[in-house]
C-alpha cells in the first residue's frame, strides 16, 4: 500500500487564477474514478502529525531537526524550536508577517544572522542553522514558550500571534532584541542597498521535545521534507528521499505501507511564484499522477492526500477504480 501526500496542490481561493484553473489530465482521470473523502489536515505538518498519532502542540522542531542530515542526535532530549528568518513588514496600523521563501536567503547571510544573534543572546538561545530558510534554537524545555505556526502567521499582522511565555524567558522582550540586532546587522545594509527585502526578525514556532516513542504507520519513507524525514528515522521506518518519478518507488514488504511526500509545490506557493507552481504541478503530473494506473497494480491499494486551508481531499485507489474508465474528468478545482 501507498500513500502519497501532497500539500499546495489545492491552491487558497486568492491564489492567482492560472493556478485556481490549471488542469492536470492524469490526475483529474483517476480523482473521478477513486472513493473519495474529506479529512480535517490542512497542512504536511497536519496530516503527517495525525498518522502518526501526534498529540498537540506537535513538536514540529525537534522532529524536523531529527530529518535533517546532522541534527539527528541533536534533537534527542531537548526542548527545540524553530526560529525561520522573516521579513515584517510595518503597515499603517500592523506588521504582517512575510516568510523566507520570498526572501531568497543565502547560506553565508544566514550563518552570520544566526552567529550574531547566538552571541547576543548567549547560552540562553543555542541557533542551529539547518538550511538558509530552516533555523532552529535549543532552549530548556521548561522555557519553551505557546507559538503560532508559521503557515498561520504569514499575510497576518503579528501581534496577538507572539510567543508567550510558559516559564521565566521574557520571549516578547527577547524577539524585540533580536529585531533590533538584525536591522543594524551588514548583512541587511548590503541586502538593502541591494534591492532586496531585509531579514528583520525570526518566527519562533514547532516548540517541543522529540518524542520518546513513535508509532509505525509506514514502513518506508521517501521525502526530501524535513518534518515527514524526522518522523521516519524516529519511527524506525526505512528512509530515502524522492525519486524523479513514481515508477521508481521501491514496493514495500507484503503487509507493509510506503508513504512518499510530494513537497515541491510548497516553496513556489510560499514565494507567490505562480510560474514555478505551475510547471511543478504539471512535471508532477506528467511524472506522478501519469503512472497511477501501474502503481495500483504495483501496490495494490494507492492513496492521495491533498491538503488544503479547508482541509484535505483523500482519494483511494484500487483496482475496481479501473472499471470506472466511463466517469467523465472534471477540473482539478472541483475537487477543492
């Protein structure tokens, strides 16, 4: 069996109308033909934390620190946060909140944001930079503050959505710290002078302690996505990142489920880049949803979940799906 889960798919009622009207022909003739059903997951994050039996808040840190290639042992004991770099922008009456994916950070200008911000604030906050755009920070488990995801903070105005505090660390006080270190930082003289938006603030959000234990709802795991790696390795499960196509995923063991996580939308749909989700949409298609006819026959039972700000489409595929060649395509945004 395999599932195969699919964020930004469904594109947000404001998304540009190229992407709202796309149709993807492979998809949409095997989404009319599958049993179809709507789930609660509005994210990856979501639908991942919801197979696995995650409980709430889900410690989204530690267990993407745990999928990163050197961050596995970091992540044991030890209360993580991620702290993304962002732009805020300041309105007339708010500060909305804009991610790294439209900020195009750079692997030199993140060390040294990050290396600025660890000397300031000592051993209090330990920075841990992942990739250009995922950050983390060690801090005490007992300091761990309540956080807003990021997803659920982008376009909005922050306040209201600031960390607050569950222990002695004045959170509020300390992000305002680090806003006023990264407006005087070099690196955002050069990035203004430049043109480009500054970094002028991080997102502290995912807080959490990995867990100790968990479960196994698949035995293989192929992602490039740090979260759904992490949940691998802590689960035990085999883990391996995306092949170009699906005819190359490996067939699990009989009784076993595969999972592979088609993450690629996500990035152009953060960054506003119609042009790029578009093209990734239609090389999925081409290259993923083309050959779903063979991976029902391959893997007896092939599921898509599609997650959406309203929430996921789930449809199933067997072998009868194929007896339903009559049921006439209908666009991918029906399905929304």
């Amino acid at each position: 069996m395999l599932d195969l889960l699919v964020p930004d798919l469904l594109v947000p009622a404001d998304a540009p109308a190229a992407m709202r009207d796309v149709r993807l022909p492979h998809l949409e003739r095997w989404l009319v033909r599958a049993e179809l059903t709507r789930g609660d997951a509005r994210s990856a994050v979501e639908a991942l934390a919801s197979a696995y039996g995650l409980g709430r808040p889900v410690p989204v840190a530690a267990i993407a620190l745990a999928g990163e290639e050197r961050g596995a042992a970091s992540a044991a004991s030890a209360g993580w946060l991620r702290a993304d770099p962002v732009h805020l922008r300041v309105d007339r009456d708010a500060v909305t909140l804009h991610s790294a994916a439209a900020l195009d950070v750079q692997p030199d200008e993140a060390r040294a944001l990050a290396a600025q911000l660890a000397a300031h604030f000592g051993p209090q906050l330990e920075f841990h930079v992942a990739a250009p755009d995922r950050w983390y920070v060690r801090v005490a488990p007992a300091e761990l503050p309540t956080t807003t995801p990021l997803d659920d903070a982008m376009g909005r105005n922050v306040f209201g959505l600031l960390p607050r505090a569950a222990g002695g660390m004045p959170w509020g006080s300390m992000l305002t710290e680090a806003q006023m270190l990264l407006s005087t930082s070099p690196v955002n003289e050069a990035r203004e002078s430049a043109g480009k938006p500054p970094i002028n603030s991080v997102w502290f959000w995912g807080e959490g302690v990995a867990p100790a234990k968990v479960a196994l709802p698949y035995a293989q795991v192929h992602a490039d996505e740090a979260f759904a790696r992490g949940l691998a390795r802590l689960s035990g499960a085999r883990t391996s990142g995306l092949p170009a196509e699906l005819a190359a995923l490996d067939i699990p063991a009989t009784g076993e489920s595969a999972l592979a996580v088609l993450s690629a939308l996500s990035s152009p749909l953060r960054r506003n880049d119609a042009e790029g989700w578009l093209s990734t949409a239609k090389r999925l298609d081409a290259q993923w949803f083309a050959q779903l006819g063979t991976a029902i026959e391959r893997f007896e039972r092939v599921r898509l979940v599609l997650t959406s700000e309203k929430g996921s489409r789930i449809a199933t595929l067997t072998p009868r799906a194929k007896l339903r060649w009559y049921r006439r395509a209908k666009p991918l945004a029906h399905h929304a």
